[in-house]
C-alpha cells in the first residue's frame, strides 16, 4: 500500500482556478436564463415562465424591497410532485455504502464511480478515487488519483476491496477521450481481476440486459454472463435495478437477462490468480 500513499500525495497538488471561472460565468444574469431553457426541459420551462412571473409580481408585493432582475435565477422545471431521481444511481450507492459497512475495510479503492457517493463514503473508510480524468479536490480521507482503468497504478494483488460502478461499460468507447477499443471492458475486467488480492472483494455494478453496444455511451451486458468476464473471481451475491427503477436483492442474475436497460451489482470474491 506504500505505491498508493506516494501516488495520492503526488496527484493532491491541484488548484481551483478551473472552478472559480465556471462559478463566476454561472453567476451571470445571462447564463442563468440561458441555462433554464437550454436544457432538455425545454417545453417543461417555457410552459413554467407564467407560474415564474406571476410569482416574481407576487413577492414583490410582499417582500419590502422589490427583487433585482440582475440576481435572478430562474428555476423552472423543479414544481413536481415527486422528488426525482435515477434508480440506478440511488439504489447501487446504497447497495455499496450497506456492504462496505458489513466488511469494515480500513481501505478501500474505487475506479471511476460517482464522486457524489464516495465522498459521503469517505467518512467512514479511508476512500482512494481513480478516474481517467483527474478529480482535483482536497478532502480529508478522500484521496483522488488519475489513472487508466486498463492499465491501473496498483500492484498486482495489492488491492482487499475494490468497487466499479456504472464504469466498465464505458471503456473503450472513446466517450471520456479513452482510446477506442472493442474489447475494452473486457481488458478492464482483467485490470481490476489483477490488482485485487487473493480474498479481496470487488463491487461491481453495469447496465443489463439484452446484450448490446450502444455507440458511444455505453454497453449494454446479459447479467449472467458478466460473472464470465472475471475467471479468478466468484459471484458472492447480485442484486438488480429492474426497467421499473425497482430494486431486487440476492437474487440470480439470470432474473435480469430479459430487462432492456437494468443495472446489476455484482459481489465477486477473488479466489484465485
């Protein structure tokens, strides 16, 4: 574990000139209307400009001063009657943050996740991120390293768990600027089978479904066949969001071979090199 801590001090010198530009551009009068009606809720905004301005006429009667148009910041797609959300996102965090408090890891790398859960992660276990494009942030526990999941910065067997989630299908597509190559999740499959040690646990979770590639987003998998992708590792539990955005868990991964666009979580234990 000595190459990881050298890795991670040498990729934490990272500054926020990057992120104060796009803050001070946000915070434009102009990016701010043009954002809330270049967006996919296109219909939903426009239909929501009357409901924003009978309320902006109806605060300024209320509030004793009027509001500024220059700080204004039009929201107009979030009047719903439920919270929204993505069933896969939501319910493959909670499937990992259940697990990595079962087995306690003192540490624990992930490859590519969604940042948005690891550091929540992070207050519980010592969390070292890799993603092919460098996450620059300082975060107590939380440590970012950039790197290629084909050709990972770890030893081989170094690694006691491990998690890849919504990642693997991705490799190889060119989606991310990574190097177009068909077999990609096949090589990234073998990548994390070789840095994971003999006992360790790797967490991983991919769309299911008919088998498909769908260019340049993603990959498509049949569940019961991912399993076959790792041939030193066996399928310790797999739980499943359905088309519906349900979740099923410790159930078998055939159950998800008919889905159009599921997401499986894998449990896989390596067992051998």
């Amino acid at each position: 574990m000595c190459r990881i801590g050298q890795d991670v001090q040498r990729s934490n010198r990272s500054t926020y000139e990057s992120f104060i530009l796009r803050t001070l551009f946000r915070n434009s009068v102009i990016a701010r209307w043009g954002s809330a009606f270049l967006s996919p809720h296109f219909l939903t905004t426009v239909g929501a400009l009357p409901r924003y301005l009978l309320d902006w006429g109806a605060y300024n009667r209320a509030a004793p001063q009027a509001i500024s148009f220059r700080d204004s910041y039009p929201c107009l797609a979030d009047r719903v009657l439920t919270t929204p959300f993505d069933p896969h996102y939501f319910f493959q965090a909670a499937w990992l943050a259940r697990r990595l408090c079962r087995t306690t890891p003192s540490l624990h790398v992930d490859v590519g996740s969604s940042v948005m859960m690891l550091n929540v992660l992070s207050a519980g276990t010592s969390i070292v991120f890799v993603d092919y494009r460098p996450l620059k942030v300082q975060l107590s526990n939380f440590s970012p390293l950039g790197g290629d999941i084909v050709r990972l910065p770890f030893q081989t067997g170094s690694i006691t768990s491990l998690s890849c989630l919504h990642v693997l299908e991705h490799v190889g597509l060119g989606r991310y600027g990574d190097p177009i190559d068909p077999l990609g999740s096949q090589l990234a499959a073998a990548e994390l089978q070789r840095v994971l040690a003999t006992g360790g646990r790797l967490f991983l979770s991919v769309p299911v479904g008919r088998e498909r590639v769908c260019f340049n987003a993603h990959r498509v998998f049949e569940p019961s066949r991912v399993p076959k992708l790792f041939q030193g590792l066996e399928l310790q539990s797999f739980s499943l969001v359905d088309d519906a955005g349900r979740f099923h868990e410790e159930i078998s991964p055939e159950t998800g071979d008919h889905l159009d666009y599921g997401c499986g979580c894998f449990e896989l234990v390596k067992v051998r090199e």
